[in-house]
C-alpha cells in the first residue's frame, strides 16, 4: 500500500481567461478568418478586401488598412502573393513562407519559441487547445521562463503559467490557445546517474574506509544504488566497523537518491559522520550533514508522476518503522516550502502514481516527519516563486539517520531506522504542469 496525494491530472481546454490573454490580433475586428473577405482565382483578376474598419476599393490592386497598412493582393505574382496581407485565399495562406498575416497573427505551425536568446525548435508539442513548451532544464535557469519570446512576436510573457495565445490553426481560424513553459529534469528517466544534478551516498558505501588506532579499524558496506539501464534500484543495507578484523558495530544505512549533492567520500563517513579519531562512535550518524539538497529550479509544476516498485523488509524499531519515501518541494528564496508532495510505501507495492504538489499546504506532514532534507524548511503561503527544487527517494525514509550499535554481545537491528534489505526501484519520473 501507500499514502499520498494521488490525483490525475488532465490537461485544460477552459475558455481563456481574460486576465491571462496574450493577443497577436491587431484588436480591428478581425478574430475569424471566415470573415467576408472575398476571393476570386483569375489570373487577370483583381481581388479586393473588406476589412470592418475600411472598406476596400474594387478598382484597386492594393487593400486599404484601417492600421494605414497597405499590402499587396495581386494573384499574378507569387512573390507579392506570399507577401500579401490579403485574406481571401486559405491555401494560398497554407503554403506561404510567411511565418505571420500582415496583420501579425502568427502561423501555429511556425510557432519558434526564444528562450535565454535560443530559438528551440522542435519543442513546441500542440494537443487540441494547448500548447506544452518543452524547455531544456539548462535554458529555463535565471528565471528565463517568465520572459519567452516568439518569433514573429514582439512582446515577452510569463510562461511558468499558462496564458492565452491566438495563433491562425491549421484551418486559417484565429484560435486561442493556452500556452505554458514546462521543464522536465536531467536524467529523469533514470537510464543512467546523472551527477551534475542528483547524488547519492551509494559510492561512499561501497568504497572502504580505514582509521589507524593500534590496529587498523575499518568501515565496509556495499554499493546502495544499482543501475539497471533504465531505472535505478536504491537498497537500505548494513554499514560495518570492525577493530583488526573483528566486527564491533553495525548501522543501518539508508539509500538514496535526491536532487543535491554530497561530500562523503567512503563507508567511514557513513558509520560515523563526525569522526575525527579515537574509538568510533556506536550512537547515531546523520549523514545528512554532508548533504547539500536542491537544484536551481523556476518552473511551476502542479504535480509530479513516476512508476516505482517497493519491496518492504519489516524493521525492528517502533519508532522508525520502515516505509520508503518520494517527494518533491517547490522552494522559495528564503527556504520557504511552497508546494510539498510526497509518496510513502509501507508494503510492497508496484504502480504509477501522480501525486498533487499541495500549495501553501503540507497533507502529509512532509516538513514535520523527520525526512532528510526538510529540517531548514518552512511552510510557505504557496504564493512565492519558485528559485529551487528538492527531491529525494529513499528505500528508508529514516534511515538518512545511521544508527545501530555494538554488534559483541548486542543486537544492534533493534535500533536500525528501517529494514536491511528493503529497496526502492524507480523510473520515468516526470514534472506534471496543466
């Protein structure tokens, strides 16, 4: 089973709201392209226009703008045709170079975003009457998405909310589509490790450590993430200290993957965070401490998607019981949580889930559970912007905290923060916008 706010999210074809509306009309009553605009196709022809705010002379080769624009609308030349703010012809229309009407109404199919001085191509995905952006997670940072141009359009917009954009459809209608930018993370898919944006203590688990007091005592463990080519496979396993050979302390370690960084470097760090020589400690080690959570993040997300599976090995300890964890914080400037997310498993489970980033709310007492990486968090009013992310996954969501004890004579598992054994795979996350 698990616990969180799962929703389904579809996307919205509303009416466009007023207050949102981003125009290329030129405002002169000339929305729909089935206006009473008139076409004849004879070679020796002249076609004329009547436009609602002037009206057009038969006898002349040109149309008479109400915008004092005056463009040609001769059919014998296909140069003028292709430059011609004529409105009579569709296909004419269709099959102009043009990327926009003398009027400035943009083509959906020329619709270039410019994101960060880039032009994108290919990132523009239309179903029905949205429009998704696709923006690469390098191009969105420096808060890029709250001033997107268009070719063919002069103004900037906001775009980590949808706004409204009238573009001539495929059909020559002057449609309003809703538009909104949306960034997905490197390396989500999880093919493969992508360091440059997540981290995990998985290297410092399976590299050895050693510390010289008489004899040698020495920290092992195993490697806590597998690869598997197109997920990833976090496992809670057992970090060990043992004084000339002999084993003298187990902890419980927890794996993890989340979205920051980390500065341990072998399984000592692990065991005991803190240290610094002499007999190692068998209390407890947060290796959060050595942790540094989020990433530069601007987007808006209403919610965030991923396929998983659990398997759950029962811990010992009451007051930490084993149960693995996802979630995600939208985070303000000021360390202000403005929109918390989070998934629990507390048996084994497999399944998609889409759970809802809550604004200005926190359901399931993400921020008050104990979870690595939110103890420096507050709960915002939803309504500040977003200027990083954090994300962790975790096979144990206690056992960020190491803890365990005396092996000799002992049974240190009492006091593990999970299960050893329990394991976390997961793939195909994704950011869900409108």
């Amino acid at each position: 089973s698990s616990s969180s706010s799962v929703i389904e999210i579809a996307s919205s074809s509303s009416t466009p709201r007023n207050d949102s509306t981003i125009s290329t009309s030129r405002g002169d009553s000339e929305a729909k392209q089935s206006s009473s605009s008139s076409s004849s196709r004879g070679d020796s022809e002249t076609s004329s226009s009547s436009r609602g705010d002037s009206e057009a002379k038969q006898s002349s080769s040109s149309t008479s703008r109400g915008d004092s624009e005056t463009s040609s609308s001769s059919r014998g030349d296909s140069e003028a045709w292709q430059s011609s703010s004529s409105r009579g012809d569709s296909e004419a229309w269709q099959s102009s170079s043009s990327t926009s009407r003398g009027d400035g109404a943009v083509w959906l199919s020329n619709l270039l975003p410019i994101v960060s001085g880039d032009t994108l191509k290919n990132a523009v995905t239309v179903s029905g009457e949205n429009i998704r952006i696709d923006v690469p997670y390098a191009l969105s940072l420096n808060n890029s998405l709250s001033h997107i141009q268009f070719v063919g359009i002069d103004s900037s917009y906001d775009l980590r909310s949808a706004k409204t954009l009238n573009l001539l459809s495929e059909d020559s209608l002057l449609t309003a589509y809703r538009v909104i930018a949306e960034v997905q993370l490197p390396g989500s898919d999880f093919s493969k490790r992508e360091d440059s944006f997540w981290a995990t203590t998985s290297d410092a688990m399976a590299t050895e450590g050693t510390a010289k007091v008489v004899a040698n005592y020495t920290f092992t463990s195993a490697a806590n993430l597998l690869e598997n080519g197109n997920s990833l496979t976090l496992t809670s396993r057992i970090v060990s200290c043992a004084w000339a050979g002999i084993t003298g302390g187990k902890k419980l370690a927890t794996g993890i993957y989340f979205a920051g960084s980390y500065a341990g470097e072998d399984a000592m760090n692990i065991y005991d965070v803190s240290y610094d020589g002499g007999t190692p400690s068998t209390g407890t080690s947060d290796i959060t401490s050595q942790m540094t959570f989020g990433r530069p993040f601007y987007g808006r997300p209403k919610a965030f998607e991923l396929t998983y599976s659990y398997e759950h090995v029962d811990g010992k300890n009451a007051d930490y019981p084993q149960k693995g964890l996802a979630y995600v914080i939208l985070v303000s400037k000021n360390s202000q949580a403005i929109a918390v997310g989070a998934i629990t498993w507390e048996s084994s489970d497999a399944y998609t889930s889409t759970v809802e980033l809550s604004d200005g709310a926190d359901p399931d007492g993400v921020l008050s559970a104990g979870y690595a990486g939110t103890s420096d968090l507050i709960l915002g009013s939803g309504d500040e912007e977003v200027t990083s992310i954090r994300i962790v996954f975790a096979s144990s969501a206690f056992a960020h905290v190491v803890a365990g004890g005396s092996s000799v004579l002992n049974d240190p598992s009492k006091d593990f923060r999970g299960g050893d054994g329990s394991s976390l795979t997961i793939e195909n996350f994704k950011l869900v916008y409108e």
